[in-house]
C-alpha cells in the first residue's frame, strides 16, 4: 500500500501566502508614503500662495502710500533750500547795523531784476493762506520813485509817486514782504496830471510809513 505525504505542500501553499502580505503591506506602505508627501506639498503651496499674496497687499499699500505722497524727495529738498535761505537771512539780520542796511533794501526793492530780502518759509506759509500775497518779479519797478525817505525813532516817511495805484500796491507788497520793514501803512494816495488839468500824463502822489528793523 502507498502513502502519500501531502503535509509540505500545504508549507509551500502557506509560505506563498506570507510573501503576497508582505507584497501588500509594502504597497501599502509605499502609497500612504506618497499620499503624505502629496499632501505636505499641498500645503507648503498653500502656505506659499497665501505668503504671495500678503506681499502682493503690501507692495500694493506700499505703491499706494508713494502716490499719496508725490514727489516726497524733491519737496524736501526744496524745504531745505527753503531753510538754508533762512539761516543766510538771519545771519545777515545779526550782523547789520544802522540805517545803511535799509536804504541798501529799498534800492533793492526798487531795481529791475531784484526784490525784498525774505524769509522763503514765512514766504510760502502767506502764499498758502493768500495765493495774491505773492510780489511780482516782472514788474518794471522804474514805475515808482521816491521823493523823500525820512526815519524818526526806527520808523520811516516815505514819500514818492508812482505810474499807477498799482504799481504802488506792489511796491507795498514788497516792504511788508521786506525783512528790514513791519507795520507797513499806507497814509495817503492822490492821482495827479503832469502839466496841469486836462493833461493826459498822469500819475499818483503817496505817502506811506513803516517801522525799521536793524
């Protein structure tokens, strides 16, 4: 009679099993591994994204903010030319002495391509409040001549005549512009005809005071 032993075919059968786990479980493995890595670099893109878009915000706030404010750095080198005029202003009002300073400003004041000696800041500030504040560096001041320049006590008569009342409000604008003078007054205007009534030559007689500084 034969026998046959059938028990190592069954270790064989088993044994093949255990190898398709471990196949299994590898796979296993190896997917979750890339479902991890998939779902960190989602993240770290999301994280990305929302970092562009925080910058983008910023730059666009930053944009906004220069356009508000202009041309910043030409504004402030203008203001600081604007205070070196005022430092040389000073520093020129320290060192002057007598009468001498004043006439020198009126002639000043009355040359053609010239002006008033002031304060560029106080200047702008004025301009600001009263754009007509300005004086007129055009203006042809060989329209006005002066008669008389007599000072009592550090406050001026100024008497003279002028093309027009024009052209003697200008010359006002300029003193009260004037760092050497404050409490510019007009007295009193009248409008005369050269070579008597009826001449068409006419100009304006005025009469003016102001207090000096120096």
């Amino acid at each position: 009679m034969i026998r046959v032993n059938l028990l190592p075919g069954r270790k064989t059968k088993r044994a093949g099993e255990g190898s398709q786990r471990q196949l299994v479980f590898m796979g296993a493995g190896v997917v979750l591994g890339v479902v991890g890595i998939v779902a960190v670099h989602m993240q770290k893109s999301s994280e990305l994204e929302e970092l562009q878009r925080a910058n983008n915000i910023v730059q666009s706030d930053i944009d906004r903010l220069k356009a508000e404010m202009g041309d910043y750095d030409k504004i402030k080198a203008q203001r600081e030319e604007l205070l070196k005029q005022r430092r040389t202003i000073q520093a020129l009002e320290a060192s002057r002495t007598g009468p001498v300073f004043v006439l020198r400003e009126v002639s000043e004041i009355l040359s053609p391509g010239k002006g008033p000696t002031f304060d560029a800041v106080d200047y702008q500030n004025q301009l600001m409040r009263d754009p007509n504040a300005g004086w007129n560096p055009s203006w042809e001041p060989r329209r006005v001549w002066l008669d008389s320049f007599d000072e009592t006590g550090k406050r001026v008569a100024i008497r003279g005549a002028a093309k027009s009342n024009e052209d003697v409000a200008e010359f006002l604008k300029r003193l009260n512009l004037s760092v050497f003078f404050k409490d510019v007054t007009p007295e009193s205007t009248s409008q005369v005809a050269s070579g008597g009534a009826g001449s068409s030559i006419k100009y304006v007689n005025f009469n003016l005071s102001a207090s000096v500084v120096y």
